[in-house]
C-alpha cells in the first residue's frame, strides 16, 4: 500500500532561516505529490504539487519542492522563515494504481522564532 | 465565491444522537470526499463519490451513511453517536484525475459528550 512519511512531526526554526520539511513516499511507480498546509483551526490549503515535468516546483507563498526519484522524496523548502509560515503542514500522494485517493503523511507542526 | 463549504462549523451533541454534516462545492468538480482528523490530526480518507456513485467506502463503522443527492453535494449523516467520533470532519472536492489536487472546505469540529 502507497505510504507517505514525514520525518520530523515538529521542526522549529528561527525568522530568516532555512525551512526545511521532508518527506518521503513508498511506491515502486512515482505517484503525484502534494503539500499542504493547514493553518490553526482552518481548512487544508494546497501550497504545491508535482505531477509531471519540472522535478522543481515553486508554490505560494514562496515555497517549493523537489521531487527526487532516486530519493524516493519530495521535501519542502523556504529559504527564508516567516512568523506567518508557522503552521502544520502536511505531504500527500496520489499513487499511479489507484485513483482519487489522496493518502496524508502524519503532518509537521512548524514552529518559527523571532 | 467559488469554493467547497460545508456546515455547520461547529457541532457539540450527546452520545447516542443523530447528526448530519453538509457538503457543497462550486467548483465544477465531479468527484467528492469526506475525511476525517483525529485529535492528533492524522488525516483519514473515509468515502468518495464521483458522479454520486460511491467510489472509495474505507473501513468505517456503518452508522456513517454518505448521501450524495447530485455532483455538488456531498453529506455526512452520522447516526448513535459515540464519543470517539469526536473529530474535525473535512469535506473536499477534485476533479477526477490523478495530477489534480483536492480542495477542501474549512472542516466540522464535532464533539460528542
């Protein structure tokens, strides 16, 4: 079964540094990735995906992701922390054999320092 | 404003109750879903409708019925409430198609007493 693995279920860092969040997918066929983020008491807003084409995708907020096959990973990154990325934030897949099925890693809670 | 909404937001009700939660997307989307957030926010896919037919039915208890009147419509009845269906229940939509993402409504805070 497609599984999706977040390591790190809290990475805190401080405003302006590096945010790195990672995960990792288990799936023989590359799946389609996603990140979403998820702000205190809201919904789950999609902050980038990749399909196919460009291994490097850039989305809101400025964030992106690389997906790296031999890595089996897809871990988001900022080069530059803001007070207002603190948030949980969540990897998913949608694996190549099943359809509609998006499967959530268990979530990091990123914590940001002035 | 396009979007998927569901309501209520809130919903605090004793064990044993009956309750529904609605679902409804503007989107144009034909594809639906409930999931579920437990305490530790976990997140769990529990059914999928597309074109109202029932396409994913996870291993849920079967006092959770899905009800899918049309495309833009997806509810949630819960009947015999029990204390460990305290959750954030979010709704979501997605057109069919493994390369697009899902859009999710801001989600239904149950809490069984």
């Amino acid at each position: 079964a497609q599984s999706v693995t977040q390591l790190g279920s809290h990475v805190s860092v401080s405003e302006g540094a590096l945010v790195l969040l990672r995960c990792n997918y288990s799936s023989s066929v590359p799946p389609y990735l996603f990140w979403y983020v998820q702000y205190p008491n809201q919904g789950l807003q999609l902050l980038l995906k990749y399909t196919t084409g460009a291994t490097l995708v850039k989305g809101i907020n400025g964030f992106e992701a690389e997906f790296k096959k031999s890595e089996t990973s897809f871990h988001l990154t900022k080069p530059s922390a803001h007070m207002s990325d603190a948030a949980e934030y969540f990897c998913a897949v949608i694996p190549a054999t099943v359809l509609g099925k998006l499967t959530f890693g268990q979530g990091t809670i990123l914590t940001v320092h002035p | 404003d396009t979007a998927v909404s569901q309501t209520p937001k809130y919903l605090v009700t004793q064990m044993g109750n009956d309750k529904s939660i609605k679902c409804e997307q503007n989107l144009g989307h034909d594809t639906m879903y409930w999931y579920k957030q437990d305490s530790k926010k976990f997140l769990k896919i529990m059914f999928s409708y597309n074109n109202k037919e029932l396409i994913i039915n996870e291993t849920v208890p079967n006092r959770f019925s899905p009800k899918s009147p049309d495309k833009a419509h997806l509810n949630l009845h819960i009947n015999s409430l029990e204390l460990g269906d305290s959750a954030v229940y979010f709704c979501a939509s997605s057109q069919m198609g493994r390369g697009y993402g899902y859009t999710f409504g801001s989600g239904t805070r149950l809490t069984v007493v």
